[in-house]
C-alpha cells in the first residue's frame, strides 16, 4: 500500500520535472526555431508576424529557399567559400604542429619535458581575443593583411588539441615504440606510421576544435582583413545585416548556413569516430 | 609509467652489457637523439607561441609605453607611464571599466548558476532528457554573429519579444535602444548562447559523482535542497571552477553583439574594455592608447581569474578541514 504510493509519489514528481524541462527547452528553442522558419520565408512576411505573436510567427505559409539561392549567388558564397578555405588549412597545419609537438611531449623523453608542457598548454590558454588587436598590427608589419595565411596561422596553435593527442599517445603502450625502434624505424617514422594511425577519435576530436575555433571566427577577420573579396563568411553576414537590415530573409538565412557547418561536422565526426568528448574541459 | 618504459629499454642494453659493447655511449647516444628529435618536433609550436602569443603581447605593453601621434606620420616616443596616467584621469575610461567589471560580477555567476540548476534538472529522472538536453544546447551551436541578428530583430520594438509582453498585459520595451536596459539585452544575448554550452560541461560532471553519495543522503533523509548544496555543489567543485573561469575569460572579451548591435551605446551604455580598446585603435587610430587598454584588459581579467581561483580553492581546504 505505501509501496504504490510511494511510486505513484515519484511518478507525479517525475511528470511535473519533465514539465518544466519542457518549458526550459522551449524557451531555449523558440528563437532558434523562429530563425529557421524566417530562413525558409520572404522578408515581408517576417516583418508582418512579428507582432503580436500568433502559431504564423513561427510557421511560415509557404516555405521557399529563395532567400538562401540569393544569399549564396551574392558575395556571401563566395565568403563562405573563403571560410571553408581557411578552415581546412588551418586544421590541416594545426593537426601537423599538433601531433608533432603531442609526440614530442608524450613519447620522447627529455629535462624539462613537464615544464615544456606547462609553458605550451598554458601560454595558448591565454584568451586569443586579448592580444588580437596588437597581433594584427605585427601581422601588417610582416605583410600578413588581407592574405589567406594571414586568417589561417592564429589558428594552427590549439593548446586544448595537443593536450588532448598527448593524453591520447601516453595511453598508447611503448612497447610499440620499441618494436618499431628495433626495427630501425625514427622517430618520424613511429609517429607516422604507429602512433597517427592509432589516433582515431583524439585526431578527430582535435581537428573539430581546431576547425570550430575558426569557423566562428570575428574579430580576427575584422582586423586582418580588409579586402571584402577575402572576407570570411560571420564578418561578411555582419556586413550585409548592417547595410540590408530589411532583407530579414537573407540574414536569417546566412546565419542558418553558419550553424548547420559546426553542427555537420560535430556530427559526421561523431558518426565515424564515436565519443567526441567536446564537454571533457575537466579530464 | 615513464619508468616502465625505461626499464623496458634498459633490458636490450643490459643484454648488449654481456655482448661486451659499451652501454654508457650508447645510452647517451640514444638520449642526444631524443633530445634532437624533441626539439625538431617541438619547434612548429614553440615558433607559433612565440610568434602568435608571446611577441604581441610585448608589443602591446612596449607600445603601451610610448606616445603616438593620430595618423602616424612622426614615429611615437616614449612617454613611460603617460598612457596610464591619461586613461586613469579619463572618466569615460574609469566608467568602462567599471562597467565591464559589473558586467562580469553579474552575468559570471548568474550564468553558470542557471547552467547548473539546468543541468540538475536534465539528469533528474525525467522523460527524454536527451531531447530537452539538445534543444537547450543548440543556441550554442548558432555563431554568434547569428545570435546576434536574431535577438536584434527579436528586441526591436515592434519585435516579438514586445508583442509577447504586450500580450500579457506588460507595456513594451525599448530594449537595445535604451541605455537603461541596452547592457542587459547584451547579458541576454550572451545567456542564451551560453548556458546550454556550460550546462553540456555541468552535466558531464554531475554524471561523474558516484550514485552512492546520494543514496547515503536519501538515507539520511536529507531533502533535495540540503542534497544539492551539501552533496552536489561540493564534489562538482572542480567543474565548477573550471565553468566559471571560462564563462569569465569569454565574457571579458565579449565583443561581437556589441559591435554590431549596440556600437557601444546608446549613451556608451554598453561600451566595456574590449570594444573600446578596439574603437581606440582602429576608429580614433591611437595605437598606443589601444595598445595601454589591451594590457590593463588582460590584467583585470586575469586578476578576475586568480581570484576566482582562490575562492573555490579556499572553500575546498576549509570543507576538508572541517571534516
């Protein structure tokens, strides 16, 4: 008799969280959801739903990618182009000087590796956006403004991927090492062809953070780049909301496409190499 | 485990030890080689740090020390401390540092604190958390150039934050356009974004307690509230913290919504340190002005930081000692 009600207590409670989990995630939803159904409308009928708040301001009455073919034929495309561009340079050199540095850091033994180690994790932890504006002036002294090297090459140093490839690699038994060494192998050699190969998910996981780092960069681009033709894809979303701040549409459309990229790659990644750990801040 | 690959290395000498070949050269000989190696392996990043990181940061304070003239055409010279005095007698400038450092005292701890009762909740035993968990995480996964064009369009007067609160009852909001409510549209904004991604961390945290610290609570009748600050808020200590840090270093440097939305108005209500160190050097081009915001910037922020740090660790030798 307790026993039922007891349960019946515990389901009524789990009912009521489940309730406000509910509303929690709705009013995290509603502008995102909101933003989508604008993407897939004409700009007018953005602007007539906005007030007051019926189910048409988030359903639009016919969807159409009109707004997305205009985004993308217009300067835009071409910035995301640029931003792709950017991205896959710098995860490909940030992965290399990664890896290396990882390899070093784990496998190789020398005086002062801890200290070395230290000094690397914590010197790219200090925030990038605080030194972003002297950094700029240097890279116009060194000739660096408006070239795509200019956008990559703050990018390539990612303290959080060499942590994570060299808590990877120390998981790695030396024994392998060893077997490749007596064989004659360098140490190029052993980290090319035993240690990436076994890289897998701390690979992947590395280049996501590498490739989110610039995908979403603002700043930065602002600075170092002046020329809109170079321009990437959030700098260049900015612009057009700040000249066009009618076109809804358009905006509402760029922004999408900025979301969906992370999303996609958080997922495709996921999918091949299972058990991304982007919350492991504290392992 | 260092040790046991040592060991494991000393056997093949040891054997060549017996073959009569001298161990010591070759040891030293294959230790010269790691060295070698380390240092080539090591050379990309240490010139990246050096390059991306430590140089501009002596750029900033060195020009911070140096007077220059709007346009450049003379070289600057050095001033020393003029730079600082300048902006410590400018009022504008004490007022944007107050405010960047009321909009951390604010917006740190109120975030993290709504991340955390949201992570509780979605690990309570309720029906498809995955779900809400993901719906409440996707703001974060929007770029922040996106949010901002949103929450613009949503806070516009006629927008339909406005129409909601009209609907029930409420008089309209000027939001953005106010300097009374312009900061707190920004904290808003960046709310919306965040919470989901630090819940994401609050939760894996949670998951890592062990089920038996609670179940010792459920048997000492403890209730939810005295189970959540004696049991969870302690041994999610370390999450905690490094939540809090994070969310801080973020929002010290918090610049695109304020860049495009608000240009640091109106009235200079929503100007803090980074945008203005940014109009100061590119807008009114006085670098080294620019250059003395940036260091006083990073100093605060990572004061900031430390004593975050000291806070929570203090907090944790006392709970220890008490115990």
């Amino acid at each position: 008799m307790t026993a039922v009600r007891r349960r019946t207590r515990s389901e009524r409670r789990s009912i009521l969280l489940t309730a406000l989990a509910v509303v929690v995630a709705a009013l995290f939803i509603l502008p995102a959801l909101w933003l989508l159904s604008g993407s897939l409308r004409p700009s007018n009928e953005i602007f007539g739903t906005l007030s007051p708040v019926t189910w048409r301001t988030l359903v639009p009455s016919e969807v159409s990618l009109g707004n997305y073919l205009a985004l993308l034929s217009g300067p835009f495309g071409r910035s995301i182009l640029i931003s792709f561009a950017v991205c896959f340079l710098t995860v490909a050199i940030g992965l290399v000087v990664s890896a290396l540095a990882a390899y070093a850091l784990s496998v190789l033994r020398f005086r002062g590796r801890g200290a070395v180690f230290a000094f690397v994790v914590i010197s790219f932890m200090v925030p990038f956006e605080a030194i972003a504006i002297p950094l700029s002036q240097l890279f116009s002294g060194w000739g660096l403004t408006n070239t795509l090297l200019g956008l990559v090459l703050p990018g390539i140093g990612n303290g959080l991927a060499i942590f994570n490839l060299r808590q990877h690699f120390l998981s790695i038994p030396t024994s392998y090492r060893e077997a490749a060494t007596v064989d004659g192998a360098a140490e190029p050699r052993v980290l090319w062809s035993v240690y990436l190969p076994l890289g897998g998910a701390a690979l992947a996981n590395s280049a996501l953070l590498i490739f989110l780092g610039q995908w979403s960069a603002y700043l930065w681009p602002l600075l170092v780049v002046s020329d809109s033709s170079l321009q990437v894809a959030p700098v260049a979303l900015a612009r057009t909301f700040g000249e066009y701040t009618f076109d809804f549409g358009q905006n509402f459309a760029g922004a999408i496409v900025l979301s969906v990229v992370p999303a996609l790659m958080m997922f495709v990644l996921q999918r091949f190499f299972g058990g991304l750990e982007i919350a492991s801040g504290e392992k | 485990m260092s040790r046991s690959s040592s060991a494991v290395s000393a056997a093949p000498s040891g054997a060549q030890r017996r073959l009569g070949a001298s161990p010591a050269p070759r040891r030293q000989l294959r230790r010269r080689k790691e060295l070698f190696w380390a240092v080539v392996f090591l050379a990309p990043a240490l010139v990246a740090i050096g390059s991306l990181r430590i140089a501009p940061t002596i750029s900033a304070v060195v020009s911070s020390l140096y007077s220059g003239f709007p346009g450049g055409v003379r070289p600057p010279v050095f001033s020393g401390f003029d730079n600082y005095l300048d902006l410590w007698g400018n009022e504008a400038f004490r007022e944007t540092v107050l405010r960047t450092v009321v909009f951390n005292v604010i917006i740190n701890p109120l975030q993290v604190a709504i991340a955390l009762l949201v992570a509780v909740l979605m690990t309570r035993r309720i029906a498809a958390p995955g779900l809400w968990r993901t719906l409440v995480f996707i703001p974060a996964v929007v770029p922040i150039v996106g949010s901002s064009i949103v929450w613009s369009i949503a806070l516009r007067p006629d927008g339909p934050v406005n129409a909601i609160i009209t609907a029930l009852g409420g008089r309209p909001q000027p939001f953005l356009t106010s300097p009374d409510q312009a900061l707190a549209s920004i904290m808003l904004i960046a709310s919306w974004i965040g919470i989901g991604y630090w819940m994401i961390f609050l939760i894996s945290g949670l998951r890592a307690i062990p089920s038996e610290y609670y179940e010792a609570a459920k048997l000492d009748r403890a209730g939810p509230i005295r189970t959540f600050f004696q049991i969870t808020i302690p041994l999610l200590k370390r999450p905690l913290l490094f939540v809090l840090v994070a969310d801080t270093v973020a929002n010290f440097v918090l610049f695109v919504p304020i860049q495009m939305l608000t240009n640091g108005g109106p009235q200079n209500s929503t100007t803090m340190q980074m945008f203005n160190a940014y109009r100061t050097t590119y807008t009114y081009s006085s670098k080294n002005l620019g250059a003395a915001e940036v260091v006083i910037l990073t100093i605060i922020m990572l004061v900031f930081v430390a004593l975050q740090f000291r806070l929570l660790r203090d907090d944790d030798r006392a709970a220890k000692g008490t115990s």
